[in-house]
C-alpha cells in the first residue's frame, strides 16, 4: 500500500468532515440534504447520487469505508495516476446510487401494482407511505414483510462511500489478483481473485434473500461493484496511460 496518495488523502478528508459536520452544524440536515432517498420522497434530489458517496451512518460505517479507500485506493492512484483514480471512484459510486435506485423502484412498483389491484387508489397508497398505518384486510393478498419493505424503500435514504469501495475492490483484484487478503473473522488468507468475488455473491445473495442482517444497501454495493468492474476491465484491455 506504501504510503497515502493524494486524491485518496483528499476523498478520506471530505468524507471525515462531512460525518463530523452534522453534529455541529444545528438546524442543518445535511444528512437529508445529501443521503440518497427514494424517487418518489419528496427529499429525493438528483444530486443525492453523487452527494450520498460522502455521508455515512456511524463511526463504524466510516471506519470501514476509509480503511478500504486507503488500503485498496492508494496502490490504484499509484498505477493509474489522481485523475484517472478520482474518476473510477467518482464513476463507481454513481453507478452504486443509480443501480440501488433502480433495483428499489423495480420493487417499490411492483408491491405498489399489487395494491392498485386490491382496488386501493393512488390516495390510499399515499397514505400508506405517509403514515405507516393501512388495514389489516391488505395482508390478505400482501405479506407484512412486504408491506415494511414498501415502507422502507419509501423512507429509507442510502449513505455512505460502499459502493465507491466495492468498485474499488474488484479493480483492486483485476490488477493484484494473487494479492493475499483476509477478513477479521475469519483470518485465513485467500487471494484477492477468489476473495473478492466470493464477497460481492454475498451481498448479491442477501441482496436477493430475506437473510440481510441490518440495513444494508446490498444493491448498491453490487451496482459499485460491476461499475467498477466495466471500468477497470476496459482500462486493462486498452492499456490507459496514466491520467496526472
């Protein structure tokens, strides 16, 4: 990894000031303001696709996300150069926002069609989204567990540089593939052209199960994941100059 790069320094450096800047700044949501939310919400604003890359939910979130910027980012900047390197990182997290979004229309529509057929009316659903409250005969024809993802998908916004990093990953192991990685619980080191794959079928599978354990925007790590996959892929079968 060797020692930081300086579009990687920088990225670290906005993201730390914009997790530390809503709890000073009183009376200003950026959070709300920044976080990627749901079309339909009246929030939703299409700046949130490249904004909701720098927020991030806790300290743990953050930790994390930097610790993968640095450790996967710098040897990239090193080989591409700051420009090229600040593009795909900018690239695959727009890609990560714009793919989650369209994952989570897909079956915000397709609950919201169902209701339509139920004979309840635009109004109703509306209402529904509004207050949480509905009546107990929908769950006739529509599970409960549907019924809170509808909810959710409406009210929950998306945060944080994940999808940025897992597009980061895999132009990682395209580039190092016999690179040695290893998590934390489970500290047995397998290369990065396994690792790397086997973690991006994980989120794909909780993505598409009812076995996700917390909030988790698997989706958005998956669309980060095959932008930068696209990218990095096309870069090394035309062999890009570096871009300073």
């Amino acid at each position: 990894m060797g020692r930081i790069t300086e579009a990687v320094k920088h990225l670290i450096i906005i993201n730390v000031i914009l997790f530390i800047a809503p709890q000073l700044i009183q009376g200003f949501n950026l959070q709300s303001m920044f976080a990627l939310h749901f079309p339909e919400n009246e929030k939703f604003g299409f700046w949130q696709f490249a904004t909701h890359m720098f927020m991030h939910g806790g300290f743990a979130h953050i930790l994390f996300n930097m610790y993968g910027l640095w450790a996967f980012g710098t040897p990239l900047e090193q080989m591409w150069g700051k420009n090229k390197f600040i593009f795909f990182y900018l690239s695959a997290g727009l890609g990560a926002g714009v793919i989650y979004t369209l994952v989570n229309y897909y079956q915000f529509n397709g609950v919201y069609d169902q209701l339509i057929g139920m004979g309840l009316s635009s109004t109703d659903i509306q209402n529904i989204l509004n207050t949480g409250s509905y009546n107990n005969r929908i769950l006739e024809t529509l599970s409960e567990t549907k019924l809170n993802e509808f909810y959710a998908t409406y009210h929950t916004p998306a945060v944080g540089a994940s999808g940025a990093v897992y597009g980061i990953l895999v132009a990682f192991g395209l580039s190092f593939p016999n690179a040695k990685l290893a998590l934390i619980f489970f500290p047995v080191p397998i290369a990065a052209k396994y690792f790397i794959p086997a973690i991006i079928l994980g989120d794909l599978f909780f993505g598409m199960t009812k076995y996700s354990i917390g909030n988790v925007a698997h989706f958005a790590h998956v669309g980060g994941a095959l932008i930068g996959f696209l990218i990095a892929w096309y870069w090394k079968q035309n062999q890009f100059k570096r871009w300073n």
